[in-house]
C-alpha cells in the first residue's frame, strides 16, 4: 500500500491587518491533516512575531521563514 505526500495548503493572507494572519492560520492547522504543509503569505508585520508563536503554541513545526520585500512567507507542518 502506498501513502500519499503529505497535502500542501497555500494560505495568500496580503493585505489582512493583526491578528487575521494568525487566526487564519490557526484556523488551517486545525483543519487540517496531520503532516500538511501550510504555505502562508501575508504582508502584516506583526505576523513575524505572530506566525512562530502560533507555531510554538500548536506544536506546529516553522519549516521556512522568508522576508522579502515586505511580503512575509512562512511554511508550516502540522504535527503527525
């Protein structure tokens, strides 16, 4: 029997003031599966303190951080 990849869900969250980046993301980890991948964008600059809190608060691995340009990019595993 094969496993699948674990999903990857893409979150374009530019735009959304503090706290909607967070509670958003929040929101997507609850939903989703153990081991998916959440790719979140959003240009709040609170989400850098924001975004690894939650991730430490949920148990939820920051896999990637990326700050270009003011457009925030982080990637997240959900834990299995």
């Amino acid at each position: 029997m094969k496993t699948r990849p674990p999903e990857t869900v893409e979150l374009d969250l530019r735009g959304l003031k503090c706290p909607l980046p967070a509670l958003r993301t929040r929101k997507a980890l609850k939903e989703a599966a153990a081991g998916t991948r959440l790719v979140v964008t959003c240009t709040d600059p609170m989400a850098v303190i924001d975004i690894p809190h939650l991730a430490h608060e949920t148990g939820a691995a920051l896999e990637e951080r990326t700050v270009t340009e003011g457009l925030l990019t982080f990637i997240l595993r959900k834990p299995s």
